[in-house]
C-alpha cells in the first residue's frame, strides 16, 4: 500500500507532494489525463514577455512573466520578481516627473522672473574664459543652458557653444536671443543624462547649476555622460549651491565637496575649487575646474 501523502504548502513545484516525515521516501504521483497521455509530465519554459521597466531609472525592477509552453496541460501563469540587470548600452534618464516640472516652470513664467535668471555672465566663467581655463574657441556644452546667458557669452567670445535643456520653453527663450543678437549658437532640448552628441565631441563643457538638480543616485551617471561627450584633457567648469546653505528655498539637492568628488573622481581630475560664501545671495556656492582623465583612475591601494 503507497504511504499517504500530504499536498505541499510552499515548494516550489506545481502539483507536488510533500510526505510526512515518519514515512519512507516515496514518488510522487502523476498529473492527472487531461485528454493526453498521463504519463507525460508537464514542461515550464521561463521566458521574457515585456518588461514593465521604464527607462525612468527610479523605477522598480522589471518583472518578468513565467509561463507554460503549449503542450498537453495548460498552467496558470507564474509571476516572478527577478532583480534588475543593466542592459548593454542603456543610459538612464532624467525622470518623467522632473521633465515635467521644468516645462511646466517655464511656460508657467517669463524666463526673466525666474529667480535664478540673469542677463549677465556668470562671474565664475568670466574668470575662466580670461584665465584660459579652456582652450579658446574650442567647442564648448552649455549643459543645463536655461534662456542661454551663458552660452551667447561664450558664443560672442569666439567659442562654438552647443547648449540643451530639458525645458522646451528656455530653449525657445534661448533662441530668440540668440537670434536677436545675430549669434550661431546651437540651441537643444535634450536630457543631460543621454546627451544628443557622440563621443568626444566637445573640448569643454560648463555647467552652473545644472549639477545640484540631479538626483543623488544619477550623479555616477551624470559624471560619466559627461565623460563621454569630452575629450581627454578637456575642461569641465562646474558651480553648484552646496550643503552649507541650510535655507527652505532653493535646489532640492545641495552636495557636499565629498559626495561630488565620489561622483567625478573616476571620470575626472580635480585641478581646482573654490567655496563661496552667500554675499549677494541666499546661497552658498562651490566652484571647481575639472579636466577629463586621458588614462582610466589608478585602482584603490
């Protein structure tokens, strides 16, 4: 006589049996005819159907359907969470909800009430361009451009400026003026974490205020988009509102010179920095200059 069985509670088989401890080992039956052979077992295939992942890189993990091939039983369905493997090539992006927040700013309001507007060059890049922190007229990324100041100053100093944002409404801004002055500045809406250009394009990129508005878990990425579109030895002026300025208004991410060293470090050599205090402003500021490394970071010792 077969020793009695108990259905299993929580293995992982579909239709096995669980025996009770006290009893000798024992097969397991088979699946009952269901207009076929009995004998034959039923067979699960995993494979891929879609994957609900988004490119929003703050999305969960993908899930990934599990079910039967086509054969002489129909199984139900298995669900599976399974952890979320980076893709060969696949670059995250800014997400859905903060592009959304930026379009919605600019046609909402004139560029020129916006509070971090303003129709002079920035003091930093000032200082950059007479110091000859970057090779002039060389190609230069406005990342992060907004209504253009910066890049139709650059522009009017012999450089040829590419500049992209993520608001429609700052792009059109940035062109009217540019067209107003007569400038040929190359004006994109784009995301600064899949940046429009190929490899090495540029042979300088500034960045103020770009930066402090990347969210923590996508500055590695930042850093290594921008790594990309730069040439070895090529110049990256970067300016940020840092921790120390402690007030409710302003960006939601305000890093500290350590965390952006662990951002930039592997990317990047840090030649110089500088802090501000708030003078005019609410804020205080970091400034550095960054240059793109021509052989890759020494391993830790």
């Amino acid at each position: 006589m077969r020793p009695r069985c108990a259905p299993r509670t929580n293995g992982p088989d579909h239709g096995g049996y669980e025996r009770f401890p006290t009893e000798k080992p024992s097969r397991a039956p088979r699946p009952r005819d269901h207009g076929q052979d009995s004998r034959a077992r039923p067979r699960f295939e995993a494979f891929p159907r879609q994957q609900s992942c988004r490119l929003d890189p703050g999305c969960e993990s993908p899930w990934i359907d599990l079910s039967s091939e086509k054969g002489s039983r129909t199984a139900d369905r298995v669900v599976r969470h399974v952890p979320r493997r980076k893709a060969p090539g696949l670059r995250p992006s800014v997400p859905t909800r903060v592009r959304e927040q930026w379009g919605k700013t600019y046609r909402a309001t004139s560029y020129r009430e916006l509070p971090w507007f303003s129709p002079r060059l920035y003091p930093w890049l000032k200082l950059g361009i007479e110091q000859r922190w970057i090779r002039p007229r060389t190609r230069i990324l406005d990342v992060g451009c907004g209504a253009g100041t910066n890049s139709l100053f650059l522009a009017r100093a012999g450089f040829r400026v590419s500049g992209i944002d993520l608001a429609p409404g700052a792009i059109e801004a940035a062109r009217r003026r540019s067209a107003h002055l007569g400038l040929s500045v190359d004006f994109r809406v784009g995301d600064a974490l899949r940046l429009p250009f190929s490899d090495r394009t540029f042979g300088g990129i500034v960045d103020v205020g770009c930066y402090h508005t990347i969210p923590v878990r996508l500055r590695a990425a930042y850093s290594r988009e921008l790594g990309r579109v730069l040439r070895p030895g090529g110049r990256y002026l970067v300016s940020w509102v840092g921790r120390e300025s402690t007030g409710s208004f302003g960006p939601p991410h305000r890093p500290s010179l350590e965390e952006t060293a662990a951002a930039f470090e592997g990317e990047f050599l840090f030649l110089r920095t500088e802090f501000e205090p708030p003078r005019r402003g609410p804020f205080s500021s970091y400034h550095a200059v960054l240059e793109r490394r021509s052989l890759p970071q020494p391993p830790r010792r």
